[in-house]
C-alpha cells in the first residue's frame, strides 16, 4: 500500500509521511503480521479517501470509478463498514457537488456493479439465498452482525465506549495523549482553513474531503443499531489516521508556525508506537498470538505427532468463526511433512464448502477413515457466547495441551 500511495502522489513530502503511515504505525504493522489477514478493509479505506479526494482535485472520472470498485469490493470482507464509508462518500460528494454530483456517480456505478457479479450470478441460481441471509443478519438474527440490546443509556454507554476504543482514549495516559493532541491538530487546521475563501490546493481537498467522511463515518458508528466488533474499529481507525496525516501534510504545505510542532507530533508519535509494539516474532509474546504463523504450524505439528499417522479430524474455533488460516495451513503441512489429510477439517462438522477449490486441492491427499478428533482452541476474545455454542457440538476431553494463547483438546476416541 505505501508504493500505491507513492505512485499516486505526485508529492515528495505527502508521500513521504503516508509511507511512514502505512509502514510503521501500529494497525498495519499488525495487519501484516497476520499469517491470513481476513479484514483488508483497512488497507482498501485510506486508499478510498486518497481517490475521492484526487477525483474533487483532478476531476478524472478514473478515480471515482476505481474508489467505487474498491468500496464494491470492501462488502465482501466487512459490510457494516463498506456500507458506512459508501454512504459516506456519497454525502460528501452532494456537499461538495450538489447536483452536479448524479452524472460522475452513474458512470462510476459499473465499478461497483462488477465485484458483484459473481454474486448476481450466485442469487439467480439459489433463489437469492444471500440476500435473504444479509437481510437477516442486518435485522439482527445473528452472532456476528447483531443488533446491541437494552436501554438507551446502554446503548449510548456503548457508543461512547466505541468511540474511546476508536481514539483509544480508554488505552492508558500516552494513547489518550497522542489521539487528543491530533485532534487539536485537526481543530486548528480546520479553522485555518475555514479562513480561506476559496479551495485551491491539494492539502485543502486532502484534508476536507478526509474530515467529512471520517466525521459521517463517526456518526454512522455512533448512531448505528448494530455492534461495533473489534475488527469495524481497527478499519474505521485507518481513516482516521488518514486524516492526522493530511492534517500534518496541510501544516507543512502552508508553512504556517504549527509545522514544527505538527512533525515533532507525527515524529513523536511514530516512535511512540514502535516503541511500544513488539517488532520482533521470536519474542515470548509475539509467539503466544493466535495468529502468529510459527505458533499455527506449532499447533498443526503437535496434532500430526500425537496422531501417529491415524486418521482424524480437526474442528477449530476462530473468533471470526471461519478458520480460513488454519484452512490453507493444515493442507499445507499435510502436503509438505505428512502426507495425508484429516478426514475432515473445518470450524464445524458437516459445513458446505467454504473455501475455494478445496474439494480439488484435498483430492491430492488421501485422508484416512477418523478414529480420532481434535478441538482447535483460539482465545474466544468478544466472541463468548458464540464460543460455548460451538464446543456444544462435541464431547469429552481426554487430553489438552496449550500452545501460546491457543488451546488444543483430544476428544475421546471413536471407532472407525
């Protein structure tokens, strides 16, 4: 993502901070190190904001066109947040706009059309089975897109406690610190700007169109029925990063007295993150992460030894429900050390096929008859209810080792 922003920025300062952005704060370092990162929202939302606001620079229809694509694209990973930032893109462009705004959004609409094919497609074969499915779960009637519950004051409770996480007010006095100090930022080069009498420059489109749609974006998490999970936040908190960024782009670009302050923030801040996150994986608590891949493979190794070449299957429990990582790692290892497959290996037993192409890749292996079953453990984080409904569909334990933060469990033999 830092060379996609280098390549569209014409600008050696900016792209020089966004690379340091993308390249050395927290969330993304974090987001690489995910053997299997499942949540590319927060790479596909700053590089959305980037394209709105070429397109009100530049007025090339590319852009639009490319920002549509990539929202399209985005309800495939995380709708609740794809639809806030769609909604959002199209507020700001009738703010800016008005109507002048209908005719570039219609030519734009084939972009977002086409990540949807498949799915058409999809809908008019099986009597719109997904559709029916997304409007249940947007009324609620599921564990992973659930409506919030109880009085107002709960509820309002909870959104404030969003926000705080989003800011990360509520993470100690340093983390409370950065976030407040951007936010002044932010307020000061708002009022700098409001002085100006006409919209010129790059900064001044960076910077807007980025605060209106994080500000829409904000007040669709404050006022949205649905809960706001762990991995909403960490995309959400990528625009707003965006945002500090163009903040401190704008300072430096009008050479205002903020601009030494603003880069003693940003370089500050920075130095501040890597500090305080653990840059190397062979340390302790690198190596206890879930998804830290060393400790997946650990897992996978210390099933196969224990199994002695038996059959098996393999059931795992993953806060986000599918086990996508554990998925590709199990075939993986079985093709590279063992040489055999489980008989069956999935988050529960008896699911459709949820990963492309696995029918084919598992053809390669034989998969002997299971006399035996394993539980994959990962911490169930918010995920607890959903979590105890899950180790519902199985039995007794009679064996458990732990690995890092994940647990492994040996059921009670079967015959084959």
């Amino acid at each position: 993502m830092p060379v996609v922003f280098w390549l569209l920025l014409d600008d050696e300062k900016n792209g020089l901070l966004f690379t340091a952005v993308f390249s050395l704060t927290q969330p993304f370092l974090l987001a690489a190190n995910h053997a299997l990162n499942s949540h590319p929202m927060i790479y596909l939302y700053p590089l959305i904001l980037l394209l709105i606001s070429l397109f009100f620079l530049k007025s090339r229809p590319a852009h639009l066109w490319t920002a549509f694509f990539l929202i399209s694209t985005g309800f495939h990973f995380n709708v609740v947040v794809a639809s806030l930032v769609l909604l959002a893109i199209l507020i700001t462009l009738l703010i800016f706009m008005k109507k002048r705004a209908v005719k570039p959004v219609l030519k734009a609409c084939p972009g977002f059309l086409i990540p949807f094919l498949p799915q058409i497609l999809f809908e008019f074969r099986h009597g719109f089975l997904q559709t029916k499915t997304l409007l249940k779960l947007l009324r609620g009637n599921s564990g992973s897109i659930s409506l919030t519950r109880g009085s107002f004051s709960t509820q309002l409770g909870r959104r404030l406690l969003n926000l705080a996480e989003i800011f990360k007010i509520n993470q100690g006095f340093e983390a409370a610190f950065w976030s407040l100090a951007f936010l002044l930022l932010v307020f000061f080069t708002i009022v700098k700007i409001k002085k100006k009498k006409r919209l010129r420059k790059k900064p001044d489109y960076l910077f807007l169109v980025s605060f209106r749609v994080n500000l829409i974006v904000l007040t669709g998490v404050f006022l949205s029925p649905l809960a706001i999970w762990p991995w909403y936040i960490s995309s959400i908190r990528a625009g707003l990063f965006f945002l500090f960024t163009t903040a401190v782009y704008w300072q430096v670009k009008n050479n205002l007295f903020l601009t030494r302050i603003s880069l003693i923030l940003f370089t500050g801040w920075l130095v501040w993150g890597l500090v305080k996150l653990d840059l190397y994986p062979f340390r302790p608590n690198r190596l206890n992460d879930p998804s830290n891949l060393r400790l997946r493979l650990r897992v996978i190794n210390q099933i196969y030894h224990d199994n002695q070449g038996q059959g098996m299957k393999i059931f795992t429990f993953a806060p986000n429900v599918y086990d996508y990582p554990y998925q590709y790692l199990i075939w993986y290892q079985a093709r590279q050390r063992y040489g055999y497959l489980p008989e069956e290996y999935a988050y529960l037993p008896g699911q459709p096929e949820y990963v492309p192409a696995k029918k084919a890749a598992d053809s390669l292996l034989k998969a002997p008859l299971s006399t035996q079953t394993y539980l994959i453990i990962e911490p169930p984080e918010s995920q607890g209810k959903w979590f105890h409904q899950w180790r519902s569909n199985f039995g007794e334990t009679t064996t458990v080792w732990q690995i890092g933060k994940t647990g492994i469990e040996k059921q009670l033999p079967v015959s084959p």
